[in-house]
C-alpha cells in the first residue's frame, strides 16, 4: 500500500478525459473536373474525389432555376440522373460532405440529353441509298455511320455535322449491302446510335441496246424478238405509227419477246426496245419497221434427226422464200431469239455445234421480200453415240420428280411431261401445307413419325415436305435427348410453314423455339453476372458451325478461302462464339401471352416461343464478328442484331445453298452450281435476300440437276428409299408403323438423328472413290448390314408380308409380263425413269424368262425386284 500511494504522488491527480467524438471541418475544396455526358433521357455526371469527403450531393438546374434538394446523394463520385427531358439543357453542380457539413459547390456543367433518331429508312437509288429519319429534340446536327457486312467491318462515321433529316450515300457497289445507323448531336454531346436500316443500291441501267430484232407472225400474231442483254431485267417496247417515238413504252416484257396484232391492211407501224433493270432503262435498239405485207408461212413437216455430234434439220420449200432461219434451244418452248443459222439457202441445216447426250429444240422460220414469217413447230433430238434408245424428256422429268417429291407415282412423270418443270413448282409453291394436328400433342413421339409417312406417301404438298425434310436435318433437333412430342410437332411445323418463307425469318423462329433451347442449352441459359460463369456456348458454337456460316470463310462458290499459310481462313473466331453466347442470354419458356413479361426461369412449355427474362441476360457491351453490340441493349435487340449480322454474312448463301443441294439433287455439286444458287440466296431477282422457295426453284431447275456422270447424284435417304417404293407401286397403305419401323431398321428413325451432326454430315467423304474421295454424307449409314435390310424390305414389299398394313397391286405388271421386254421396260420406266442399260435389261428380262408365262406375278416380282435393290435404283442420278 505505501508503494502504491508513492506511485499516486509521482504520478498525480488522475485527470478525466471526455468521450464525445471529434467532428472534422467541412471539405474545404470544390469538386473539380466535373463532367457530363448525354444518355437516353438521362446523363452521367462524374467527377474526381475530394480527400476529406465521405459522399457528395449532385444539385441540378433548369434554365438558371436550381432544385433546392439534391437529385442525388452518393459514395462515388460519379452518378446517373435518369428520368430526364431529351432535348432539354441541365445545369449540375456538386457539392462535398462529410460528418462536418457540406463544402464548396463545384463549377457548374451542362448537359443535353439526346435520343436515339428513330423511324431511320434507307431507300435504294441508282449506286447510291437515301437516309431518312424522324427528329431528335435539341439536336443540332447528326452523324451517319455505315458498313459492309459483305467486307466484314464494323460500323464507321461516313458523315458528320449533317443538318436536316435525309442524307443520301452515293457512288456505291450495287452487289454488296449497305447498312446505316445515325447518332443525334447536340454541341459536344451526342446520342445513342439508331437502329439499323439496310439497303442494296440500283444497278446502273444496262449500257448496251438489245441487238437482232426482228419480226415475224406466228398463228396470226406479229411476234418481235431480239438478243438478250446481260444486265437486263426485263425490256421496255415501244411503238410508233409514224416513226417518231415518244418516252413512253408501250408494254414492259420480262423476255425477250413482245406480241401483238399486226399492222392494218395498208399501215406500217415502227418498233424499238430498251433493256431494263431495277436501276432504269438502258438504250434503244436499232428500229425495225414492220408492214402490212404478208411474209412467207412457216415451213411444214420439219424433223430433226440426232447423230453422232450432231443434229440434221430438214423441211419442206416454202413458197416465196428467198432464204430461212433455223431457231436453238436446250428447253422446249425456247429456242431463243437469234438465230442458230441465219440466211440458210435450202433444206437440210446440219448442226454440228451439239454435245451428245444433250437433247436440242428446233424451229425454222421463212424470209421472204415482206420479211420473216412465222416459226415451224418444234422439233427435238438428242444426238448421242451409240443411240442408247432412252427418251432424254422422261428421264428428265423422271430425275426431276425423284428430287422434287417422295418420289414419283404412275402418271406424274406424263404429267410433268406436259406440263413442264414451271408449272410443276408453281403448282406445288400453291398447294396447302400438310398439318401436324394439336392431337399428337397427347401422344407419344412415335404417331408423329407416322403422321409423316402418312404425309410423305400421299400429301399433295410433296416438295414442301422434300424441303422441310431437309431444313429439319440441317438445323437438328433430336427426339433422342427432347423426346416430348409438343415439342417435336411445334419445332417441326417451322420447317413445314417455313419452308417457301425467308431463311432470316427461320433462323429467328428456330432460334426462340423451347425445343431447340432444350436440345442446345440455350433455354434459362444466364448471363455470367448472374451465375458467376461464362454463358453456355453449345447453341451459339453449332449456330456458326452447322447452321449458318460453316468453320471455313467461303467465297461465292462455296469454296474455302486461303489463308497467308494457305490453310482456309476461319468464318469466326472463338471469340465470337463467347461473344454469342452473352448475347444470346437470358431466354426461358414463354406462356404465348406478349401482355406479360417473365422474370424468372418460367414453367415448361414447348408449344409457344421462348421470351426475354431481362435481369438474366448479359447486359454489357459485346463484339461479335466484328459489330459493337452497345452495353444496355435487351436481349430481343442483342438477338436481332445477331441474327442481322450472321444472316448478312457472305458464308450465309454458299454454306446453305450447298446442303441444300446436297439434300436434294447431288453430294458433289460443282463450285459453279453453288455459287448459281447462293446468287439466288442473296437475291431473288427482286432484292430479297434468303427467299427459300426462289432457292428450291433454282436448285431444281439448275443445268447441273440434269447431269448425269460418274459425280453426280447421291444416296437415296432410307426415308426416300421406303416411301419412293411404295409411291411408284401405288400401294394401297392403311397402317403406317411398319414404314417407320422399316426406316429406323435402315438407320434413319424419323425426329431421332442420333446428333447435333444429324443422320450422316454433310462432308463425310466415300473411301476408295479418288482423291481427295467424293461427297457422300448418305454413304455413312450404308453397311452390309442396312444394305441387307434394304433388299429386305423390297423382299418382303413385294411377297406380301406387309399384307395388314400394305397391299400391292400388281395387275399393270401381270397385263405384261407374257412379254418380258415389254415388262422390263415398263418397270424401267417407273423406277428409274426409262435408265437401265442394255446389259442390265438383258439380265432382267433372262431372270423374268425364268419362271413360266403361267407365274405372271412372279415374273413381276422378279422383274421388280431386280430393277429396286441394285444401286441403279439406290443412287439418284
């Protein structure tokens, strides 16, 4: 204790200390660097930190009138006013706090909130596009960005400070795509970009005049013909009683031919054509004067006679002519405008400027001193060594019906015959599309396999369904993994709806289908701010890849482009697909109701496109094959512009062209035939780009899809093999199971390809066929094995063992079979449209002789059968 009161007197009184906080002085300094930069309706003020703050308030005004409350009180120095006026000027000011009080006012800044410039039109002129948009308030001037896609760049200012509403680009390449977006400014301030509005310039009018026209009258008609010019769209004609002509045509034609009454007894009237395209009219050709005056009638008991490299034409003298013309063509009712021959002296005319195997239409016209009188009837032949005694019409319309339908039925090859390729594909372009009812929506996925055999053995809509068949096997969807039938039937009425629409259209319909999302992991697929991980990439890596582009960069043909080391150049990058994939983030199931807005993962439903749930999609800025996407765009504008981009990609045409050929008429279509067709993709003929049934048209009606040689052709598809049967057969079918049964035996179940990659990929090569070895995707799923099934199934087809669900009649094959040559010609024609070579026919009819002429169905069978299951039949060629 006397220790301790020593201590206390060293030490002294204990003092008391008081506990209260300190509070610091007010931040003595404004802050500084204040900076405004324009938004949508609202703007972002920043500024740099004052030491001693600990927040800061953000005052704002209006025309010298200043709110007496802070709009804002923040941590960070910087901020968001939102909810503002476009077009109005704000005045901000920032003052710093801490515990003490508030400090000095910062200098005042100011700000115009700008728009984005909406209702932007981009309107096509002759090598040039007009722009067109609606005001922004408070801008004074505006900025015009433009790309490429086709050179691949992002978007660039083209224009500044423009004044006004409209701004026309000029001087640009009619072939490529232009498309443009405009920003409103306001002094130093400037706006969000507008949406995207594209165009494709006019031509320039075609340059030359179209040469050689002539007149002639035919049944009665005076007929004008001329040269066709390259670049022209059509041909403006006009006429003229006197011989002066004014501006103003007297008909537009979309070919090279114009008809219409003759002159009047004792007048003369006066003709002269301009080529025209989308860009305007070209010059005027030479005019041509036509009297009253009768010419020579047209040559009778013409024939045309084929030999070997070449044809012989020959007719009878006609009365008062001094020479005649002899008319080419490669197609009937088109043996052109010039002239094969001109000025020909007599009969005969030998064409030696022919191809074997290429059949060639005539016609011969008389001149005499009141000129060219009126073609003969048309005549054909086929020079070819040695005759192989096939008609090239039936085998024509026999290999074209094979491509166009499931196969044709007794009749239809007589009928397209008659009626021409046109018309058949007008025919089928109109025909209603085949249904998949709501009631398979309640059944398992096996009765929609069979409502498509049912569908594909008698639906009158028989190339839609060839079409849509083939869409399906492009962009895959596999019962295998979304084995519900809601979702089957509602994925596969897009392709069947679809099919004749626009590719751009079905790109955005697949892609918001539930049942790709499923399949592809693009449904409740969450942006990395949510999950913490990147989103799934799977749909937006097979998009590119399968669906679209392909890995290769293509030119127009379809050929990969080289790189520097020679290698092809990649179509993307694998940037672009994670890029795509936050871009394609945040979509769940929709309920089909657009009043409402999903906010979460929605229940399952397969029957209604997906929707946006906006807190899952990736919300920031992105760069996809070279395009800004701006941070805070929706997921429907981020989709939209994705599939823009893509779908305006130059791979686009060549890369679905080329499936789509191989599909349907060859595995190893020639570089030319798919650059023919990727033109078609990319323009219809009336600026449409991606029109699918413009594509179809050109696919089938191409040169190349008439070939026949050692290349051509493909695999007939274990689906086309079954139904082709039972439709040339006229089998009577009250069941169809055992077709889906039969076709899923062969390696090819209806709605289940086994992957992504479908039932066989498109670039699988058939060893020992050369070097590199040829195309032949259906080649995959051909082994000894469905080889044997497939002579099964004819087998089986022909001998009744179907019998409760399929009936054969065989009484047309029986009617012929006490003459097997007869009846080996007649199942020639039916199944492979008149092909058989002499040597296979010659071992048919022996194996017919075989049996009795008492075995009459026998024989057919034989005959039958024989004609079906070697690759003769097999391979379409």
């Amino acid at each position: 204790m006397g220790a301790l009161l020593a201590m206390l007197a060293v030490v002294g009184p204990l003092s008391v200390h008081s506990t209260a906080a300190v509070v610091p002085p007010p931040p003595t300094t404004a802050p500084t660097q204040v900076r405004a930069t324009s938004g949508n309706g609202r703007a972002l003020i920043e500024w740099d930190a004052v030491a001693d703050a600990t927040s800061y308030q953000v005052f704002r005004g209006v025309a010298g009138l200043w709110d007496p409350a802070p709009v804002a009180t923040v941590s960070r120095p910087r901020v968001w006013n939102t909810g503002l006026q476009n077009g109005t000027t704000y005045d901000y000011k920032v003052v710093a706090r801490n515990r003490g009080g508030n400090g000095p006012a910062s200098a005042v800044v100011s700000v115009i909130p700008l728009g984005p410039p909406t209702g932007l039109t981009a309107t096509a002129g002759v090598t040039s596009v007009s722009l067109a948009w609606q005001a922004v308030p408070g801008a004074t001037s505006y900025t015009v960005y433009r790309r490429i896609p086709r050179d691949g760049a992002a978007f660039e200012p083209l224009a500044a400070n423009v004044i006004g509403l409209a701004f026309v680009d000029d001087g640009l390449d009619s072939t490529a795509w232009h498309v443009y977006r405009v920003q409103a400014v306001a002094g130093p301030h400037s706006g969000p970009l507008s949406t995207r509005a594209a165009a494709r310039p006019l031509p320039t009018p075609p340059a030359t005049a179209p040469a050689g026209l002539t007149a002639a009258i035919r049944g009665g008609r005076l007929v004008l013909t001329w040269a066709r010019v390259d670049d022209a769209r059509g041909y403006a004609v006009y006429r003229s009683a006197t011989g002066a002509f004014d501006d103003t045509p007297v008909a537009t034609v979309g070919s090279p031919v114009f008809r219409q009454d003759p002159p009047a007894a004792g007048t003369a009237l006066w003709f002269q054509v301009a080529a025209v395209n989308a860009g305007g009219s070209g010059p005027v050709s030479a005019t041509i004067r036509v009297s009253s005056g009768a010419p020579p009638v047209a040559p009778s008991d013409v024939q045309a006679v084929g030999g070997d490299g070449q044809v012989t034409v020959s007719w009878a003298p006609v009365a008062g002519a001094d020479a005649y013309h002899v008319y080419r063509g490669t197609a009937p009712g088109d043996t052109g405008a010039v002239p094969v021959a001109s000025g020909v002296a007599a009969s005969p005319f030998v064409d030696a400027t022919v191809v074997n195997g290429q059949t060639y239409y005539y016609q011969v016209s008389a001149l005499g001193a009141d000129g060219e009188g009126a073609r003969s009837a048309e005549v054909h032949a086929t020079p070819q060594a040695p005759p192989t005694g096939t008609d090239p019409d039936t085998v024509a319309a026999f290999r074209f019906l094979r491509q166009a339908t499931w196969g044709p039925k007794p009749g239809d090859v007589e009928r397209v015959k008659a009626i021409g390729f046109d018309a058949f594909l007008a025919e089928q372009f109109a025909a209603p599309v085949s249904t998949y009812p709501d009631a398979l929506f309640d059944q398992v996925v096996e009765a929609s396999e069979e409502r498509f055999m049912q569908l594909a053995l008698s639906g009158p809509d028989q190339l839609r369904q060839r079409l849509a068949w083939a869409l399906y096997k492009v962009w895959v969807v596999s019962a295998v993994e979304v084995d519900y039938a809601p979702a089957i039937v509602t994925y596969y009425r897009l392709f069947m709806e679809g099919a004749f629409g626009n590719y751009r259209d079905l790109m955005r319909q697949v892609t918001l289908n539930p049942a790709m999302g499923e399949y592809l992991s693009m449904l409740n697929n969450k942006g990395q701010h949510v999950t913490g991980v990147p989103a799934n990439e799977n749909y937006p890596r097979e998009l590119l890849q399968l669906f679209t582009l392909g890995l290769s960069a293509l030119g127009p043909d379809g050929t990969p482009q080289p790189g520097p080391t020679g290698q092809p150049l990649p179509a993307y990058t694998e940037e672009d697909v994670k890029a795509l994939a936050r871009i394609l983030s945040g979509w769940t199931f929709g309920d089909g109701d657009p009043s409402t807005t999903p906010r979460r993962s929605a229940l399952e439903n397969f029957r209604v496109p997906m929707e946006p749930v906006a807190a899952y999609h990736d919300p920031g800025e992105k760069v996809f094959l070279g395009e800004t996407f701006p941070a805070g765009q929706t997921a429907v504008e981020d989709l939209e512009q994705a599939l823009d981009v893509i779908f305006l990609h130059p791979n686009v045409g060549p890369f679905v062209s080329r499936q789509l050929i191989q599909q349907l008429v060859t595995s190893n279509p020639s570089p030319g035939y798919v650059r023919d067709v990727a033109a078609v993709f990319a323009d219809n003929g009336t600026g449409t780009r991606g029109d699918l049934a413009a594509v179809v048209a050109a696919i089938l009606t191409h040169p190349e899809a008439g070939v026949t040689s050692a290349t051509s052709g493909k695999l007939s598809e274990p689906v086309l093999f079954v139904v082709s049967q039972l439709r040339a057969l006229n089998a009577t079918v009250t069941d169809h199971p055992f077709m889906s049964d039969k076709v899923s035996e062969m390696g090819q179940r209806v709605f289940y390809p086994p992957s992504v990659f479908s039932y066989f990929p498109p670039g699988y090569r058939v060893a020992g066929t050369g070097v590199p070895p040829l195309m032949g995707p259906e080649f995959q799923g051909l082994t000894q094995v469905t080889a044997m099934v497939r002579a099964n199934f004819v087998a089986s087809l022909l001998g009744g063992s179907f019998a409760g669900s399929a009936t054969v009649d065989f009484t047309p094959f029986r009617d012929l079979a006490l003459e097997p040559e007869r009846l080996v010609d007649y199942v020639s024609l039916l199944f492979t449209g008149g092909r058989l070579s002499d040597a296979e026919r010659a071992e048919i009819v022996a194996a017919v002789l075989a049996s009795p002429d008492t075995r009459r169905t026998e024989r057919s069978r034989t005959a039958i059968f024989l004609t079906l299951v070697p690759g003769q039949f097999q391979v379409d060629r």
